[in-house]
C-alpha cells in the first residue's frame, strides 16, 4: 500500500482538534471533533481527578506552537508543542528553535534544533505582516549544510501565526541579503511560497516550472510518524494547481527520500477538481481505496491530501467523493459525511 516503506500501523488523526465542517455537498452546517483513539487504563478516582486537574491548568498556561525542527534524515518537520502562554508569541517561537536553549528537554526523539547555540534575537511585525528579527551575531555560527534548512524553519515558523505574512532577517541591526556560512541569497521578504525540504529530483529546467507543496509521511516503522511538507516542482503552463498537487501524492517522494505516501499509484481523478466557496471537490476512482477490501479511504491519506491541499491559497476544506459518491468511511469506521478543514496545529504528538 505504500510506496517505499511497508504498509504503516497505527497513523492517526493530525489532531484532535481537526474539524470536519459541514456544508455544501454533504449537507447542514454542522461541526464535530474527530475523536482521538480511545485507550483503556485503569486508575482510582482520586487520581483521575487529581490528572484531570493537573491537564486542565497545563491548556489554560500554554500554547500550542508549531516548531519547524530538524528530523535525522535532514527534513525540516512541523512539531506541535506546547509552550507558555506569552505576549509575544513570535518570539517564543523563535527562542525554543536555538540547540541547547529552552526547547531541549521538549525535544521529540531524532530531532534537533535549529538556531545556533545562544543566539538571541528580537522580533517587529509591522501593519503588512512583515515580522523584522534581528539577530545576535551568535547567528552566523552554523554548520554550511544547515543554512537552507534554517531559512526554512525560521520562515515557516513565524508564518504559521495570522499576523504575519513574510519574514526579514537582519544580524546586529545590519538587513541580510545573502546567509552568513555558504551565502545563501535571502529575498527582502520570505515567505512559504519560497519552499520547504525542495526536492528538485528529475527537475531539467528549473525555469520552466513552479512550486507546489504536499505532505508525505516520514518516520520509523518502529518509531513515530509524522507528516513532512516537501516542495516539488510542477510544469509552469501548469493551470490547475489543485490536480498538481494530487498528481505529486500519487507520484509519490523521490525514491531516496526516507518518505513515504499512501496513494496508490494507479488513483486517478475521474473529472475535473470542483471548487466554490474555498471549498474544493475531487472525486476520486476506487483505487483511492489501496488495499482495503472494505472500501475504507485511510485516514493518514485524507490527512495528507487535506494538509497539501490547503497549502493552496483560498483552499480551506476538501470533500470526498468515488465514483461520484460521498458516503464513505475511513479505516477508522467514521464516515466522512461533511468536507474537512485542515487542522488547527501539524504533528501533535506520536502517530
């Protein structure tokens, strides 16, 4: 069922605060939390309490915060974490991504983190969205093989928060045009439209294409799994950027990527992808089912393709629908009665 790796166990939902938002297609306007899976333990009342407590002031003392941090293979990977609640949000973040400062006890195994040690930093977000950090000059002190991965995690760290839509960079109140290490050009302002983890593989002409970003599954079999944003290159005549990106999970990652996807390579789309009201349709043929005899469409696969999916602007739910049909179910037993949103936070914990 998977490309590249054996069939993976276990993959739940991104998190639980995942929507599913009904309208449209599937019917009234309705919303519902997809339940985390249910676990059985064993513990006197007092306890109970005492944890429920315990996990209720945690929630109202943090916040969650996507820390875009380096896995083993070199991949720059959203991890969710929860961080004291603070004023100033952006630099947090940016603080819990410097190696051996605040974020190393939080760390979620083979990850590292990015920054340079003792790096400081001060962070101004202007009424465009521009959030200006300045750097300590603890900066520059990278190894050369880190200086995209950096750009990347810095950019796409800060761009998860709505009031911040590019990211500049200066280093002792001097604006970086280029990176310190390898000199790495650096655009007056980054963006997400720049990339993550690029993969340029079979790429001839790099001009003559665009970038689009999807999800694959990274991890270990034996280990934890989460979902990896990666940068592919589709033909720039390319007009229908919705099919592109379906395309790139069926093609799957470079076979020397470590990552993997669910999709069959023989999935296709029988029509055109329908989108109104940021809500994009796409129905699929039954290959989307893979190698469930019970026509169940995982999971981790709708949580792939939704996460790629609302990469593209003004995308903000994906229905599903084979062979014309929208009353389906996942490999959980739910039926996906109403289109899904994308979730609030990536790779909330162990899959």
């Amino acid at each position: 069922m998977y490309k590249n790796k054996a069939k993976i166990l276990g993959l739940t939902v991104l998190t639980s605060s995942v929507l599913l938002s009904g309208c449209g297609l599937f019917g009234g306007e309705i919303q519902k939390k997809i339940d985390p899976p249910k676990t059985t333990q064993v513990v006197d009342k007092k306890e109970s309490k005492e944890t429920a407590a315990a996990k209720k002031a945690n929630t109202e003392n943090t916040v969650q915060t996507e820390l875009y941090l380096i896995d083993k293979n070199g991949y720059v990977v959203p991890q969710t974490i929860a961080l004291p609640k603070t004023a100033s949000v952006a630099k947090q973040a940016l603080e819990y991504l410097v190696v051996n400062g605040k974020v190393t006890d939080l760390l979620p195994n083979d990850f590292r983190a990015v920054l340079p040690e003792d790096t400081d930093m001060s962070v101004n977000i202007d009424k465009d969205g521009v959030a200006t950090v300045n750097f300590s000059k603890e900066f520059k002190d990278y190894k050369a093989e880190d200086e995209k991965r950096i750009l990347q995690s810095i950019t796409w760290t800060l761009t998860q928060f709505d009031n911040i839509k590019s990211v500049a960079l200066k280093m002792n109140g001097t604006p970086l045009t280029k990176m310190p290490v390898k000199g790495t050009p650096i655009s007056e302002h980054l963006s997400r439209a720049s990339g993550i983890n690029i993969d340029t593989t079979d790429v001839m002409d790099i001009t003559n294409t665009k970038p689009v970003t999807v999800y694959y599954i990274g991890g270990e079999e034996e280990g934890s799994y989460y979902y990896v944003p990666v940068t592919r290159r589709v033909p720039a005549g390319e007009k229908d950027n919705i099919t592109a990106v379906v395309n790139e999970l069926i093609q799957g990652p470079s076979e020397n990527s470590n990552l993997v996807s669910e999709f069959m390579s023989d999935v296709k789309l029988l029509e055109a992808p329908k989108i109104a009201n940021g809500q994009v349709t796409l129905n699929f043929d039954e290959n989307i089912y893979g190698s469930f005899e019970e026509k169940e469409i995982s999971q981790s696969l709708l949580n792939a393709l939704v996460l790629s999916l609302t990469e593209q602007k003004d995308i903000k739910k994906v229905a599903i629908q084979v062979k014309g049909k929208a009353e389906l179910k996942n490999d959980e037993g739910k039926k996906l009665t109403e289109p899904v949103t994308r979730p609030e936070k990536v790779n909330t914990g162990s899959f």
